[in-house]
C-alpha cells in the first residue's frame, strides 16, 4: 500500500493507471497544534477590506462552473448527458456521492460534528443561546446530524433541488428547527436578514455559528473565496465563531487513489495531467476542481483576514479550524 504522506509514482501506475506527471513533489504531513476554545472577546483590529469584485461573475455563477461537472466523462472518451449547472445538479446523483464520500471520510465527518457541537456547548454553558448556519449544505446531511445542538440550523445552498429535498427532510423527522434556504454565499448576510428579520430575534439574538464543512471551500473559485470566508465572519461577528472543515493536504494523494477515481460521479473521470500534488488540487476534464489544504495554509487564511484563530485541530484526513471576527 502507498504511504499517504509521500506519493510513489509506481502505486498510481499500478492503481489507477494514471500518468502523473514525473516532476510532481509528494505531499508532506504538516501536524497541526491543538488550541483550546477561547470564546471572550478580545482587542479591536482593523476592519478587513473590502473585496472588489467589480467585473467579476457572481460567486453563485463561478460555483456552478467550477464545483459541478459540466458533463460526465467516460473511458471512451464521450460525453454523456450534461449536468451543465450545479443548480440543476440531481439529488441523487448528489447521495451517490456522499455516499462514497461517507465511507472515506466517515472518522472525520464525526470529528467534525463533535468539534462544532462541542463549540455549541460551550457557548450554552456561558448562558448564551446558539444557532448554527451552513454555507453549502448540499442535501443537509450536516445540518440533521448536528441540529439538536442549536436554537435554529441554518442550511444555505444554490441548488433548489437540494433545498426542496431538504425541507422534506425536516419535515419527516419533525424538526421545525431545521430550516434550508436557497442562496448565494457571496451574500450570506442580507441572505439571513431576509429569511430571518432581525427585529424577531431568532437567530440574530444568539452566537452564530457558521460553518462550511466537507470541503466546500475546496472548490469555490479562488476569485470568490475572500468574499464568501468574510461574508461568514459578518454574520457570526464578534461573539459569534466560524468553523472551517477542510480537507488535508497531507492526505491528497491518498484521496486521488481511493476517493476521486471511486467517485467519477461527483468529479468526472480524469487521467494523471489533472493532478496537481504540489498544489494539492485537482482539475478534472468535467470541469471539476478541488483543493486540499495544509494546517499552515489555513492558518494564513484566517490570519490574513484579520480574524482570530481559536482553534485548529489536524484529524485525520481533514483539519478543522475554529475562528472569529475581531470586533
């Protein structure tokens, strides 16, 4: 078996029968500190500036393109019928792929939830109500698991589909405290203020969480990712804390192997040139493109936005990062 630290060229040839490229350098483990929940506030910073994306396409436009395939690949070289937005993306061909991706990830997608509960709790214990706000909840599977923890969880997405399916959802299990919205994240704030009037205190009178799980940052545009990251530390704001899951750079090459050639439903099918292992990022012919990200990379992202860090945690193959707006 390969070593998922330093990828071997010979495995991939054997494996996947994929030709990546010779000058590719392996991935290194990168271990992470572990910091304890501090949740006072603490000094005034800078306010982040604004990001300008005059001229850009909408954060809503640039996910369709880059987080869905346009089309489905085959061996053969055709294409089958498109998929050709995210937001017509088909549910379940969507629980096709949480479902592989819950047989690889199933320790961290319980870590996950452990860490963002054990973050409710606290909160709780210092006599606050806490709600909770998913950016990209796809069919909801993370809002279900941890909603008990909260007043009121939020699950935002672009896809009506997976909104529709979700509200089903809710509406089986008798979980009125559930609620799914359709929206774009690069207009998360005034997406809340919408669904949610401040003036009726639900959810703007409690310490917001807001998180974005299972990667999906990983493939937003680089472009939009400023934008959507500080639309997530306004509405959590000062006492509020935003939870990042990101997907380890140290474990990339493994998930080349084991995960994208076993999920050609969620990424398309694709041979070694779409493989970046430098950059920990692939780029799928389907027009599929993630990143996996380093502790120190995300680090830098929170610090670089002027937030402060209240946790990071490397588990297994994600790292999660607990952080919040200075006010």
């Amino acid at each position: 078996m390969c070593d998922h630290l330093k990828i071997n060229q010979e495995c991939f040839d054997k494996k996947m029968h994929l030709e990546v490229p010779q000058q590719k350098a392996g991935i290194q483990q990168e271990p992470a500190p572990e910091e304890s929940p501090n949740l006072a506030p603490k000094a005034r910073s800078d306010d982040m500036n604004d990001l300008d994306l005059a001229g850009e396409t909408s954060c809503e436009e640039s996910e369709q393109r880059s987080a869905s395939p346009d089309s489905t690949i085959t061996s053969e070289g055709h294409q089958d019928k498109p998929n050709s937005k995210w937001e017509s993306f088909p549910v379940e061909q969507w629980r096709s792929a949480v479902y592989v991706n819950r047989a690889y990830f199933g320790d961290l997608c319980a870590d996950t939830a452990d860490f963002i509960v054990d973050i409710a709790e606290n909160v709780k214990l210092s006599g606050r109500r806490v709600s909770l706000v998913e950016v990209g909840c796809g069919t909801g599977e993370f809002v279900r698991e941890t909603a008990d923890a909260f007043r009121v969880a939020v699950g935002v997405d672009f896809n009506p589909q997976f909104i529709e399916f979700c509200k089903q959802e809710a509406a089986k299990e008798g979980a009125p405290q559930q609620r799914y919205v359709k929206g774009d994240a690069c207009a998360l704030v005034d997406l809340m203020k919408t669904e949610f009037p401040p003036a009726e205190g639900l959810l703007w009178d409690d310490v917001r969480v807001v998180a974005c799980v299972g990667n999906t940052i990983g493939i937003i545009p680089e472009n939009l990712k400023e934008a959507v990251y500080k639309q997530m530390l306004e509405l959590a704001g000062p006492s509020g804390v935003v939870i990042m899951a990101y997907w380890s750079a140290a474990w990339f090459g493994d998930a080349v192997q084991n995960f994208y050639h076993a999920n050609p439903q969620l990424c398309g099918e694709f041979k070694g040139e779409s493989i970046d292992l430098g950059a920990t990022t692939l780029t799928t012919p389907s027009g599929y493109r993630t990143h996996w990200t380093s502790a120190s990379e995300a680090r830098a992202v929170m610090q670089n936005l002027g937030a402060e860090i209240i946790s990071i945690k490397q588990k297994g193959k994600g790292v999660l990062v607990a952080a919040r707006k200075l006010a």
